[in-house]
C-alpha cells in the first residue's frame, strides 16, 4: 500500500479511537475544526481505498484500542460512546459495499436485551464495539422476547445471538430464552453479559459465553471466524 493511503488509514483510525466524528464536532478539543471520520473516509474511498483495508486497518484496530483502554479503566462509558459514534459515521460511507455484496462480513451478530428490561446502553456498547469488527449487526431493541430472538435466527442461519439484562428480576428471562435458543438451534453460539451477569451464571444457564465487557465478547467472536 503507498504510503499516502497507509497515511490516511492512521488518520480515520485515529479519529475513530478518540472520537472525531466530523469536521464540525468540538470533541476532542484538540482536534476542534480537524476533519474527522466521517470526511477522512470518504477521501480514502475517493482515492482508491477499499472498504475491507478501511475496516480491517483502520477501525477494528481503533476499536480494539478502545475496548483495551476502557478494560483497563483508563477510559469510560462517555469515551467509548464518542469513539462508536466516530466509527459508525465511517461506516455509513462502508455499508452499501457490504449491501451490494462486493465486501464481505464476518457474520451476523443478533443483539437484544432481554424481555422485561428496558436498558440499552451496554447492549448499544456491545454492538457499535462488535460491528467495528467487522460483523453485520441485527439490534432488536429492548424488552425482546424469545419469540423475537427466534425470529430474528430464522432470518440469518448461522448468526450468534447476544443477550444482556441490566436488573437481577430479568435474568430469570434470560435463563428462558437461552433454553428455548438451545433447544431449538443446539449448535449456535450465545454471548450473555449484563451488571448482574455472572461466569458462573453462564455456566449455569448453558449459554456460551460470558464477558464484563465488550472487548471480551469481540475476542471470542474473532475465535469464531
């Protein structure tokens, strides 16, 4: 790759990890009147970038730097939610080349917070950290139920399905729906995760996979593909 667009790779990633989103976002400070992502991708794909190299060089490095930063407590929920802001503004310039077919995903992850619980922004976390890895995102909201889940699964063979709850009354329905999911897709992958989600509670209710944060969960799905 010449080094004007390697240039311009850093640049969008960047921007993505700390959270440019445009030209005209104050935030940072420091980049105040800078392009941001929005722009700097729009230049690369003028200039002959392709969307896979912008997405595997310059976002899934950005977002895995902000997913290890915030594991590690030296950012937090506000700077991870600018930092998904910035990447999902470089996305809407790389979609229509995963629509039309012509760049591939690296699969189908259904995303919902369980029936009864209204909370949504871990979930929302959980999913701008996910696609900035390179997967196609189905979010079905909050208060989903099994039924839903199962629909959505129909939809898209093959996908992994994330469930999150935020109080302790809801884990009961995640319990449910992991069950029925089980029972009727036996070979497919469920992530859980949530504040009052556990290992052990994991364990317990057999899903697959339990992570405190939304680095572990884009870890495991990298073992996936």
């Amino acid at each position: 790759m010449i080094p004007e667009m390697t240039e311009i790779l850093e640049r969008i990633s960047t921007c993505v990890e700390l959270g440019k989103v445009d030209i005209k976002s104050p935030y940072p400070p420091a980049m105040k009147g800078q392009e941001g992502a929005f722009e700097l991708t729009r230049l690369a794909l003028d200039e002959g970038v392709s969307p896979g190299d912008i997405l595997e060089k310059a976002l899934i490095p950005a977002m895995s730097r902000v997913g290890q930063k915030f594991s590690r407590n030296e950012i937090f929920v506000p700077q991870m939610l600018m930092a998904a802001k910035a990447m999902s503004s470089s996305m809407t310039h790389i979609k229509p080349f995963y629509l039309s077919g012509e760049t591939k995903r690296r699969g189908t992850f259904i995303i919902g917070t369980v029936k009864g619980d209204l909370h949504d922004i871990g979930k929302n976390l959980v999913s701008m950290m996910i696609e900035g890895s390179g997967w196609e995102i189905v979010d079905l909201g909050v208060d989903v139920s099994t039924e839903k889940f199962i629909e959505a699964v129909e939809k898209h063979p093959g996908s992994v399905v994330g469930l999150s709850a935020l109080l302790t009354t809801t884990m009961e329905n995640m319990r449910k729906s992991v069950e029925v999911l089980k029972n009727r897709f036996p070979a497919m992958k469920i992530l859980v995760g949530g504040a009052p989600v556990t290992e052990e509670f994991c364990r317990k209710i057999g899903a697959d996979f339990y992570s405190p944060d939304p680095q572990g969960a884009v870890e495991y799905l990298r073992t996936l593909t």
